[in-house]
C-alpha cells in the first residue's frame, strides 16, 4: 500500500534544483494512485460553464478527475455538482450527456433525487424501510466547495480548501482573458454547442505541462504552419499581434499555476487581423478598441496557452478554448475540450471563429493532433525498467526568472522569464511540477496554503 | 415494360455508385489524396458531428449540428485540401510514419435520385464504412458508422464521373476513442 512509502517526493522524484523529474510520476501505478488521492480529491478542478446549464433542471454532466459528475441547476436556480452514483449500490444515476430533467432516477431499484440532490423518492419506503430510512442523509453526494468564476463551474472535494479566487493567486488575470469578453466586458463568453471528448494514451500531465507553455515544441507544428491555418488566411496558426509584442512566461510560484502571455506595446493597438474576412476583422478592430477603453493599460495582456493547476487548461486567444486532462489510469487521458466565443457576437464572426476552432484544436486540429502523437510515444518509450532509471530534463532558463517584470510601465506579478530574444524556457513546467511535488507531500491544505504563512527564503 | 426498366436503371446506378465508393476508398488506402480531392466538388461539405448520448424521444439532440455546433470536422474543399498538404510535408508526425488504412464500405443503398433513373444527375446514397487503421507498431484503430452522401454527376473539366457533393459521417462513438482522426471518411 502506498501508505508506507517513505516521504521525499521533491527529492527523490522531482529534484528541480537540477532540472530533473523522475519518469516514475508519469508511468508508475502507485503513484498514479496516490495523485488521485492527494490531487484531485483536493485541488479545485473546472467542470463546465453556466451557459451550459442555462434554465432551472438544465444538466450537464461533467468529471473530476476519474469521477462522473453532474452539473446542475435545481429548480431554485441554484448551481451543484454531485458526484454521479447513487448511494444505494453507486448505479450511475445519469448517463446522458446534457439535457433537463426535474429528477434523477437510479435505473437500478428506483431511488431519485431531486436536481438540488435530495433524494425524494425510495421504492417500498413504507414497505420495506419501514418508513424508517434518513432520506435527508442519502442525498447525491456533493462537493465540499464550488465557486462561479465569471460563469466558469469549479468545484473542490476539500472543504478545507481555500476559497477558489485565493486558490488563482494572481492568475484570476489570466482566467479573465478566458472568460471576459474580446472588448473586455466582465464574463462575456459563451460555450458553443459540443464539448469534444478523446482518448489519448499518455498520463495526464503530458498535456498538462505542454499547456503550461511548452514554447519549445514548433518543431512538432511544422507541417501545419507550412499548410497555413492561419485566422487571417494562409501563412502561420499565430497571430500578426505576437510579432509586435514581448513573449513572456508567467509563474504563479505557490499555486502552480502558468501561461505563455504576451504583452504588447504602451503605444500600439494589435495589428488588424482577419483581413479576409471584412465582418470578423471588424468587429476585432472594435473590439480592441473597446478593450483599451475599458481596460486601460490591462488591455495591453494578450493570452496564449495556459493551466490552472492541476489539470486545466486555457487558451484564451485563438483558438479560444478550455481543455481538461481527464486521468483515465497512468496510462490514458481523457481530453475534453470546451469552445468559447463572445455571446454577442454577431453570428458571422461565431462562425468564422468556429471553423478556425475546429481546424486547430482537438483529435481532427491540424495542430493538436501532431501534439497527441508526441505524447503518446514520449509516454510509451517511458515505460521501461531502462527508461524510468533516466528522468525528463527540465534546465532550461533555470534560475533565469525575475520577480519585478515590468514592460513599458505595465507591471507582471510572479515568476517571470522574457522570452522574446531568448525564445524558450522550462520555468512554467519547472513551476508545475513544484506544485506537484507539494501536493504529494502535504498532508492537508495547512500545508498547501504556503502563501499563509510567511514564505521561507531558503525556496 | 417500363416499370422493369425503371427497375434495371435503378439497379445499374446502384453498382455504379458502390463501385465510385470502392475506387474512392482504394484511393485512400493507397494515400492518393490528390487524385481523392478530384472525387470531391468545389462546394462539397464535409461533416462528422459528435454524438451525445440524450434521452429517448431527444432524438433532434443527439448529432451537433453543422454550422453551429463544434463538430469532428465540418470542413469545405479548401480546408480538406491543406489537410492533404499538411500530410504531404512529410512531417505531420501524426501521419509519419504513414498508417496503415483500411476503408471498408457496405450496405450501399440509393435514398433519392434527381430527376430520374433514367439519367441520374444527382443521387442520395448512405452506406456503412468500417475503417481499419494500423500504425507504427501496434497501435490499431477500428471506425464504424454510416455515411450519408450526396453525389453529383460532375461536367466540364471534371469528366463526367460522380463527384462528392455532400458527405455526413455519422461515426458510432460518443468518446472519441482514437487520439486522432489524421485521416479521411
Ligand atoms: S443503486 Fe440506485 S437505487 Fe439501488
Ligand atoms: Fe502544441
């Protein structure tokens, strides 16, 4: 049992003044395990968006982790998540995808619940109960914790976890790329119709540290960018606007959260993009525009990939999206992947955007597939008994991060590497797998919350 | 008498139109994109919806909806066309090395022609496709679903044979369950 395992997981496994991580946290079983336990029982994970789940009994149902979740609005209009068995014998009391119900009935002996998780309905109560069941203690089970970011759904098991904005540290102003709108409007986005789910042999923290912001993987998008899928057209899937702006990876160091950012210039609005398309071009033209009036200097942050520890993924420019790694054992990933526009906007631009969307992301974008083939074969050829004797290398940039960035007067918080003359670093999975690293060792949120307490200089 | 006729036209277009389904998925399997591409009119649309598994009697809510919704694919002639090229760079490494591809495809049955047997200049086919792929060593995928298509007699500078007008890929799965799909319905 993984109980006995002696402690030591910063040393023994992820050694980061190094700039090593053992290959064992990847594809060993136990440790597999232990992640389900000491992670994703405690972290706050993201599990859908409130347009999904618009009216009164509207459901979707969602995971944490390795566990069914529904997502729901009772008849209150009050938002739950309730893990997705029934307290009888754990029948899965839903297995639709989405849809609107007044009651969740358990297809085995019948038990239901109501959509605020009460259950209201036991088969032969009076008969075979006795009438003596505590109904009000059999409900769906609940999460500890759930907050609404800006129309986003995230939930957590530990009731002792920190509220969610504490849990985002300084990375809210990373969310709130995802989630404002593009003219920087407060929780503009909507979800669009289908959220793609595939599996993908790898662990999950494959495409969790490439979205922590791999900049070192063109080689892997070459085919595509010599295809051109570009939003303006042909040419690169990047935009004209990263050309004219400083490349930056920003760290959260105590929460392990991380994104690629650009910023641009005091002086400069982003080049006009989508020329091809007068209606999408624009309404970008307005919308940065507006952004910069509503903004100020903020509206100079230009979002690119990103993760929420442990397991969620943003990407809140092009294509504009929200991804989950799903652990589905150390061995596959379940990926979901959550499409977003601006709800007002005009319906051209929707759907220009989606058809770039489509293109890009998930098992049939042009650029993730390419990605996928990379960490299902990196995670393979980690598998053996030679193989894990040698751990991933992660030197790049160390010791090279500041903690006062600043570009043209707009300051950025954190760990911060430049990266345009420099192209690349590892500070962002450097940063992931700390976190990871205390998550395994902490024994409760006491000692996650190291931001509490004052933080030591040794670090 | 012309009752049988209608009867012997009907059944010459449906060999034809199987037969353009075989030549077609040969042209796959053998990675001849660019002769496939040709199969294809200019304003074809291609789409593979996801699946959701929904309440019985929700039937409407089951397939994304093309145009809309996100969808597998829900491409035109010009995307296809990059997709092709994107494989041709010879370092799309989801397709490199090559996979090994199967196109299987049955149960072809005619649903409409326009305007008549007679002289078919548009046609309305579903069929059910198994794809078998097999890559680098041992990692196999097995696709089966249904194909609703839409054919027209091409002219001019396309011959005269078929070409693809419409196509809806309706694929048996809710969870994807390859990594990716590299490859072509
Ligand atoms: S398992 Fe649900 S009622 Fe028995
Ligand atoms: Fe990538």
């Amino acid at each position: 049992m993984t109980m006995n395992r002696p402690r030591g997981w910063r040393r023994g496994l992820v050694d980061l003044d190094v700039g090593e991580v053992s290959r064992e946290i990847f594809v060993n079983e136990e440790i597999y395990a232990e992640e389900q336990e000491r992670i994703f029982a405690r972290a706050w994970l993201h599990v859908g968006h409130e347009s999904q789940i618009a009216k009164p009994g509207d459901y979707f149902v969602s995971c944490m982790g390795e566990e069914s979740v529904i997502l729901c609005r009772d008849r209150a209009n009050k938002v739950h998540v309730f893990l997705n068995s029934c307290r009888h014998r754990g029948m899965k009391v839903c297995r639709y995808d989405e849809g609107s119900t007044t009651v969740f009935t358990c297809p085995y002996h019948g038990w239901s619940y109501g959509t605020d998780g009460r259950l209201v309905g036991v088969p032969y109560f009076r008969e075979a109960y006795h009438s003596r069941l505590d109904k009000e203690k059999l409900g769906l089970v609940e999460v500890a914790q759930l907050a609404n970011y800006k129309g986003s759904i995230w939930a957590t098991w530990d009731p002792a976890a920190p509220p969610f904005t504490e849990y985002l540290g300084g990375f809210t102003r990373y969310l709130d790329l995802q989630l404002d709108g593009w003219d920087g409007r407060e929780g503009q986005a909507e979800v669009l119709g289908g959220v793609q789910k595939w599996l993908v042999p790898c662990n999950w923290k494959f495409p969790a540290e490439n979205f922590s912001g791999d900049t070192y993987h063109n080689i892997s998008h070459r085919s595509v960018d010599l295809a051109g899928i570009g939003p303006s057209g042909a040419g690169r899937r990047d935009m004209g606007e990263r050309d004219v702006s400083r490349k930056l990876h920003v760290c959260v160091p105590d929460r392990g959260h991380q994104t690629i950012l650009y910023v641009l210039p005091a002086d400069k609005l982003p080049p006009p993009a989508y020329m091809n398309a007068p209606i999408v071009a624009e309404y970008f033209r307005h919308c940065e525009e507006e952004r910069r009036r509503n903004r100020g200097e903020e509206a100079r942050l230009v979002g690119a990939p990103g993760e929420i520890f442990p397991n969620t993924a943003l990407l809140s420019r092009q294509p504009r999206t929200m991804a989950g790694w799903q652990p589905r054992g150390p061995h596959q990933t379940e990926c979901w992947r959550w499409f977003f526009v601006d709800r007002d906007a005009p319906s051209e631009v929707k759907n220009f955007l989606r058809d770039y969307y489509i293109r890009y992301s998930g098992p049939a974008g042009m650029t993730e597939q390419d990605d996928m083939e990379n960490w299902n074969y990196a995670h393979a050829a980690s598998r053996g008994t030679i193989a894990r004797r040698y751990p991933y290398n992660y030197e790049q940039g160390h010791g090279t991060a500041v903690t006062d960035y600043a570009y043209q007067g707009l300051r950025v918080p954190g760990e911060v590497i430049d990266l345009t003359e420099v192209q690349s670093s590892e500070q962002p999975m450097r940063n992931f797998y700390r976190r990871w690293a205390e998550f395994m060792e902490a024994d409760d949120w006491s000692q996650l919350a190291t931001w509490r307490t004052v933080r030591k200089a040794a670090e | 008498m012309a009752e049988r006729d209608t009867r012997i036209d009907r059944l010459f277009l449906r060999q034809e139109i199987a037969d353009f389904f075989y030549r077609e998925a040969e042209l796959l399997d053998h990675h001849r994109y660019r002769e496939w591409l040709d199969l294809l009119a200019e304003d074809i649309r291609y789409w593979m919806p996801m699946r959701r598994n929904v309440k019985f009697g929700e039937a409407e809510r089951e397939f994304t909806r093309a145009g809309s919704d996100i969808n597998w694919f829900d491409e035109g002639k010009e995307t296809l066309a990059r997709r092709v090229k994107q494989i041709e760079t010879g370092i799309h490494w989801a397709e490199e090395p090559r996979s090994r591809l199967s196109h299987l495809v049955t149960n072809v049955q005619l649903q409409g022609v326009e305007p008549c047997f007679a002289d078919p200049q548009e046609v309305s086919a579903t069929c059910r496709f198994l794809i078998y792929r097999n890559r680098v060593e041992t990692e196999t995928d097995i696709l089966v679903g249904r194909r609703e298509d839409v054919l027209r007699r091409g002219s001019g500078e396309a011959g005269d044979g078929w070409l693809v007008a419409r196509r809806k890929i309706i694929l048996d799965q809710n969870v994807l369950l390859s990594k990716n799909l590299t490859f072509f319905i």
